[in-house]
C-alpha cells in the first residue's frame, strides 16, 4: 500500500478520504427539479382548495322565492273587527297582546277629520272622536304643526310623528320635514303632530318615561283604528306592544284617563270616556273624528 504519510510536495494535491469527488450542480437539472418542486406544491394548494370547499361547513342558503309560494302560499294580513252594516259605526275590541290588555277602536264607514275647539252638537253626532294634538304649555296654542281645512294654524316640529289627511286618507309617519303638510294646505286637508310610536313596524322610544293611559292612532296594513291601553303604561311597553299586535306606523294620541272622547257602537250605543270639562283655557283642546 502506497505510504499516504508522505509531505506533500507544492506542486500536487491529493485526495483524502473515500468519498466521491465534489461535483458543480448541473443548471438544467436544477431547474427540472425547481419545476418539479412547483408541480407538487401546486397540487397540494389545489388538492386543499378542493377538500375546503368540498367538507367546509355550508353557509346558510340564498333565500330565493318561488314563484308558486309568491303567488298562492302569501297571505295578507286580515282586517281587525267586522262590519255588521253599511252605516258609520264604532267596533270596539278587548284584547290582550303579549300580557298587556288593549281596547281597539275601529271605524267603520266614517270620514275622518279634525276639529279645534269644545264638540258642539253637530261635532258630537261623530261616531268616534279623541283628543288628537296637545295644547303648548307657555301659551296655551296648539303644540306642533296643525292645518284644519286646509288652514294652518300652527307650527313648529317638537314632535316628530304626524297625521296627514286628504281627501279622507289618513297617512301616519315619522319625519322633520313630509310633503304631505303643503298637500293638506293646498288640498283642503289636515295635519298635525304628536310623539311617534311605531315607524314602519319598529317601536319608537321617547323621553317621557312616566305610566298612564296610552291612546295612540295605528296604521296596520291599511287599517285605520285607535288603541287605547287598559291599564297605565310606559310608552315602551306601549309600543312594544303595538308592534306585537302587527301595527306598522302609530303616533301619540293626548292619553290619560281625562281626555275625552267618544265612540258609538253599531247599536248606536255611545260610550264616553274622559273629563267632559272644557276651559276657556282649552279653546284649543283638537280632536281627530270620525262621521
């Protein structure tokens, strides 16, 4: 064996251990082999992309309507009350909604209107009248826009619920600032305001946060009617309230147990509730009527 212990002379080099040589990588297989490392990265995102869509949990699933559930399985919502004749009458209704006992007071075939100022004998053969727009307590002047007849007797927008009516329609909201005020002006209509209590189906919360008597005028599909509470109530659990029982649109009517008003049944039975007693102080007490 040769003697590998010898110096090395300057002039060579020699080989040591057993392994093979070192070798400068080949460009082209270093690119195969980058291509090929993409490949298989590749395959493995498009392979868990695939798996994610395929076992990911469902998300919940586009509502589309058909046509058969749209035209024969929609119903309408029905009408409270009956009608048990053709001449003007007020149907009264006791019910309770969600724990909380209300009366109704549905109108039927009567034309509505305003009126300022204490019921004289003609104003009292309505079949049903309540305290509509409340009285400002510095000078006694009707609180928040009021038109009656087409003349408007005052302003102002502390209130932002409203009543308009023209030609016979009645058309409650919620709103600063509403057409229908310069329609019932030059239309020969009414209008007034009052605290909001239900705006397209959502209760309405306001500052007072007392309990008594609630009286409100409610709009439900179209329906035209007054709701009183059977007992005190704060104005939340009274819209709640209203809401429950399917009202869409709903503003204040002047409540407690002393405002007076009136309802006459199709019996011609006429029920009155509230303070018969009007002050010259009063001389713009308004209510809303039906005839």
């Amino acid at each position: 064996m040769e003697n590998n212990n010898r110096e090395i002379r300057d002039d060579e080099f020699r080989v040591l251990g057993n392994g093979a040589p070192f070798r400068h990588p080949d460009p082209a297989e270093d690119r195969r082999r980058k291509r090929m490392g993409g490949w298989v990265a590749f395959t493995i995102v498009a392979l868990l992309g695939l798996g994610m869509v395929v076992f990911w949990p469902k998300g919940t699933p586009e509502e589309v309507e058909g046509v058969f559930e749209s035209s024969y399985e929609t119903e309408s919502v029905a009408a409270l009350g009956t009608e048990s004749m053709q001449a003007p009458y007020a149907e009264r209704i006791d019910t309770v909604v969600s724990g909380h006992a209300l009366v109704l007071f549905i109108p039927h075939h009567a034309t509505p209107r305003l009126y300022v100022g204490n019921p004289d004998e003609k104003a009292r053969q309505a079949v049903m009248a309540f305290q509509a727009a409340d009285i400002r307590a510095d000078n006694r002047e009707i609180l928040g826009e009021f038109v009656l007849a087409g003349e408007q007797l005052s302003r102002g927008v502390s209130k932002r619920g409203y009543c308009a009516i023209i030609d016979g329609k009645v058309s409650i909201g919620v709103g600063d600032h509403t057409p229908l005020l310069s329609e019932a002006v030059s239309g020969g209509g009414y209008f007034f305001r009052q605290y909001p209590l239900v705006d397209q189906g959502v209760p309405v919360d306001n500052k007072p946060k007392n309990k008594t008597i609630r009286k409100a005028l409610c709009d439900r599909a179209g329906q035209i009617f007054v709701a009183v509470s059977a007992g005190d109530e704060t104005f939340p659990d009274f819209a709640r309230t209203l809401v429950a029982l399917g009202v869409e649109n709903a503003i204040y009517l002047v409540g407690s147990d002393v405002a007076f008003g009136w309802a006459v049944d199709a019996e011609g039975v006429r029920e009155q509730f509230g303070n018969d007693d009007h002050r010259a102080e009063f001389r713009n007490e308004s209510y809303i009527m039906w005839e």
